[in-house]
C-alpha cells in the first residue's frame, strides 16, 4: 500500500454546482465493523459556533451545532450539509481497476462509466459482510468512501489482493475528506467527485427483500462529495451545516443499513436487504457468493431487519445495541440504530429473528415499539 500524496481526481472528476462549493481541485466493535475511532484529527468544523462532537463511530465531526431538529429539517430541504470528514477514503488506480473490484466484490462494476457510482460489499468466505464501497470512477481511479476507522483495513486487504494485476491502492483519507448533502444527482465534469446513493433502487441483476415500492428510502436523496481535506470550509462556504444527528436520522427513516451498525459478525446482506443496491446476483464467483445464492435460491435469512416507532412519551430513549423482547424474557434482537427524526419523534432499527411476529408489540429498554416490517419474515 502506498504513501497518499500522490492521488487526486482527475480533472474529469466531479459534484453538481448545487452541491458544495466549488473548490478548484488539484492536478491530477464486531468482525468487519469499522474502528470507533475517527480517519483522522478533529474536524475544524467543530470550531464553528454550537458545535457539539459525536461519539464513538462519528467522533471527530459535529453532533450537532445546537438546534439538531431544525438542522434536521434544513438538511431534509437539502439546504445543508453534514461534515463527514471522518470518513475514510480509498483511491485505486490502474488499468485493471475495475475487472478487480469486480472480481473481489459482490457487486457489477465492469464498464463503470466516469462519474458514475455503485455500492459495492466485501464478504467473508461464509458470507458476512466485511467492508462497504462506496465507490465512483473519474474515468483514471476509482474512489471508495468507507466508514470512519474502516480505510486502512480495507486498503490493506485490496493491498493484498493485486496479486500481478496493474492496480495500486491508496489510502488517502489525509488529504482528502467526506461532505454529505441530500442530492441525487451524479457529479458532472469539471466539478468536485461525489457518490450518489443508490438507496433504495433496484442497482442490476438483483434482489429486494423489503418492499419496491412505497419504501420510504425513496424521499431520501444522498450523496457523498469528495473535497481536498485542507479545502474543507473553504468548500462548505456559506452553506448551513447539520451534525451527523440529522444524517442518521433521515438514514433510519430511510431504512438505511449502515456498517457497523446494522451488521454484525453473523450479519448476510439478506437480513438487512442490502443485495438491492450492493449485491448483483448472476456476475460470476466472488468469496462469499455461495451464501449469497443458496440464501436467495434455497432459503431464507434467519433474522430480519425490521423499523421500530418507539414510544416518545418519557425523556429518554434507547441505547443502540439494547436487547429487543417481544413478550416474555427471551430476546429476539437487538437495537441496531436509534434517532430523534423531526417528524416522526424517535425511531430506530432494529435486527431480530425471523420468526419474531411481526404484528407483536416489541420492548426494549423499558420502551415500547411498533414495528414496520423491511425484511418480509
């Protein structure tokens, strides 16, 4: 793995006018979750007035910048943006990029047009889910973005991987950071490079294990723009910024699944519906396709994503990772994700098995919840 200095985007590469800024870009705690701890130092974001620091995963950027629910709103509108800088990036360079990650990942990334993005997963022999690639060409290398903590890991593994193949990878999170904005639009040329979310669509030859149409992921427009790390405000400019609080927020209305937080060790992307966007299901072997396919073909996964609306009538909600009931004192899951959304008052994602009733009042953490089924049982 090389030293990260070098890479930049090409000029091709890309960000709608609307998006950031314009900045004039330089020449040329389970198995597979991401660390806690942030890609690098603390944003210089967090000076700005309010700013409030996450924790554990979004340690580093902002919370919130004092008044989460309206910052909410405003970035639903898509008239702010989320710092993202501790988030890693990855470029891999190189001829033979794309028939690489096509051949190491679950998803179709031969003929990637410059400026286009994909999801893609990485997945252990037995399946599970490893690192995800948030990654867009620029038509001379290919950037991932990953979740905070997950850049180097993931590079060292590509790294290992080249075998005699014309790739290099590159961790270049120092030099390079993360701005989220609620567009679905693709960058253009001779903007700022940006990765537009897929979610909820349908990406190719694939699967949906939760509902095609009528998912609420559909209201959720988002992507993530590249900018040089010591542009940072320079890029943001005049625009309002939201903490992560509202990103996550409008993530779990989506039913969003996210890395180190809906899967676990024992996670497969079915129980989450993640082939939609990630998986394409007849682009040859890959490790870990076995399960992919005998799930799909034969079976089907043994717990379930479901949506919880908590009940909001207390002063405080549950923690992420709270034990889920639904009658009695057995467990049937967990918490995977918790928010406040500015509409729909505190909700969260959890996993559970298969089996669990799907009409059945659930607690956790003294809570009621209703459920929304996204994974059909």
């Amino acid at each position: 793995m090389r030293e990260t200095t070098a890479v930049t985007p090409s000029a091709a590469g890309s960000a709608p006018a609307s998006a950031v800024a314009a900045t004039e870009t330089p020449a040329q705690p389970p198995v597979g979750s991401p660390s806690d701890a942030p890609t690098g130092s603390r944003s210089p974001l967090l000076s700005h007035p309010g700013a409030v620091e996450g924790e554990g995963a979004d340690a580093g950027v902002a919370a919130h910048y004092g008044d989460p629910m309206r910052e909410q709103r405003l970035l639903a509108e898509g008239l702010a943006v989320v710092d993202l800088s501790h988030r890693g990036v990855v470029a891999v360079s190189g001829p033979d990029r794309l028939t690489w990650l096509h051949s190491i990942t679950s998803q179709q990334l031969t003929g990637l047009r410059p400026h286009e993005s994909r999801e893609s997963l990485v997945l252990s022999p037995k399946g599970h889910i490893e690192h995800v690639l948030h990654l867009v060409d620029d038509g001379e290398a290919t950037w991932v973005t990953t979740e905070p903590g997950d850049a180097a890991p993931l590079a060292a593994w590509l790294d290992s991987m080249r075998f005699m193949l014309r790739v290099e990878v590159t961790d270049v999170s120092a030099d390079w950071a993360v701005v989220g904005e609620s567009s679905g639009a693709e960058s253009l040329p001779g903007e700022p490079l940006a990765w537009r979310d897929p979610w909820p669509g349908l990406v190719g030859d694939t699967a949906a294990y939760g509902p095609v149409d009528g998912h609420p992921g559909s209201d959720r427009a988002w992507r993530e723009v590249l900018v040089p790390r010591a542009e940072l405000a320079g890029a943001i400019g005049d625009r309002a910024l939201a903490g992560t609080w509202a990103s996550e927020a409008l993530r779990v209305a989506a039913w969003r699944p996210r890395l180190g937080f809906e899967p676990d060790h024992r996670t497969i992307a079915h129980e989450v519906d993640w082939l939609r966007t990630a998986v394409h299901l007849h682009k040859g072997c890959y490790r870990g396709q076995e399960t992919i396919a005998r799930v799909h073909n034969l079976g089907r996964p043994p717990r379930r994503l479901v949506f919880l609306h908590l009940d909001g009538s207390g002063h405080t909600i549950p923690e992420r990772g709270e034990a889920v009931y639904a009658g009695g004192e057995r467990a049937v899951g967990h918490l995977t994700s918790v928010a406040r959304h500015f509409e729909s008052g505190p909700i969260a994602l959890a996993l559970v098995k298969r089996s669990t009733d799907s009409e059945a009042v659930l607690v956790t953490g003294g809570v009621s919840a209703t459920q929304e089924v996204i994974v059909s049982p």
